[in-house]
C-alpha cells in the first residue's frame, strides 16, 4: 500500500493540471514508506505531450535535498493528460524505480499506482 499525505495528493494533482496539456513528473518523498511532499520535476521530454523524462540535473538536486532532509523517495509520479491512469508500453520499458509509480489520468480524474515494468497495481490510501 502507498499512503500519501493529504498534501502530497494535492500538490501532485495540482502540478499534473497546471502542466496539462504536457505531462507532469515529480517525486513523491517520504518516510517509512508514507508520502509527505510532492516534488515536481521538469519534464526534458522532446515530445512533453506524450512523454516524460525527469531533467536529469532537476532529480540530482532532489535527490540530494531529499537525502540532506533525512526523507526517502516512496514514489514516482506523471500524468497521462489525455490518457487513463494506466502504464503505457513505454512506461514500463522505461522504469527503473523500485518504488510504485502513480499515474494521473487526468481525462478520467483518477490515480493509480503500479509497480513496474511488472505492472502490479498497488493500493493508495490518500490521509483524510
């Protein structure tokens, strides 16, 4: 299970609307597994509507402030703005994460997280 703070869950939905129509990417970070922050990242994708790619210097610096404020990455995040919160063929050629991905269909208004390239869904609990 993924549990994400009230805040974190606002914060993502709210960077994956604001960059609509592009997607959005970000971090979810943490600690003992529970997401107290979204972290947006900037997207370097040369095709930003269809795709994402954390700046690589963006994550870096993430990983380093994250690491300096004694917090954990509990979850990747990126918005599907067109599409419906599923992995696409991409997505999990792509991941190299140990931690769930959360997908944001923006069009359907709904998150879901997987583990991937396996594709196993993960349950979210978003805190009241």
């Amino acid at each position: 299970m993924l549990e994400l703070s009230r805040e974190a869950w606002e914060a993502m939905w709210a960077d994956a609307q604001r960059r609509a129509p592009e997607e959005a990417v970000g971090l979810l970070v943490g600690r003992g597994g529970r997401a107290l922050a979204a972290w947006p990242l900037a997207n370097a994708s040369p095709q930003p509507r269809v795709h994402y790619l954390a700046d690589p210097t963006a994550l870096l610096a993430a990983l380093q402030r994250a690491d300096a404020e004694g917090l954990e990455v509990v979850a990747v995040y990126h918005s599907h703005p067109a599409g419906r919160a599923r992995p696409s063929a991409r997505d999990r050629a792509e991941a190299s994460w140990r931690v769930p991905y959360v997908i944001l269909g923006l069009a359907e208004g709904r998150e879901r997280a997987f583990r991937l390239p396996e594709g196993d869904e993960v349950e979210i609990r978003v805190e009241p």
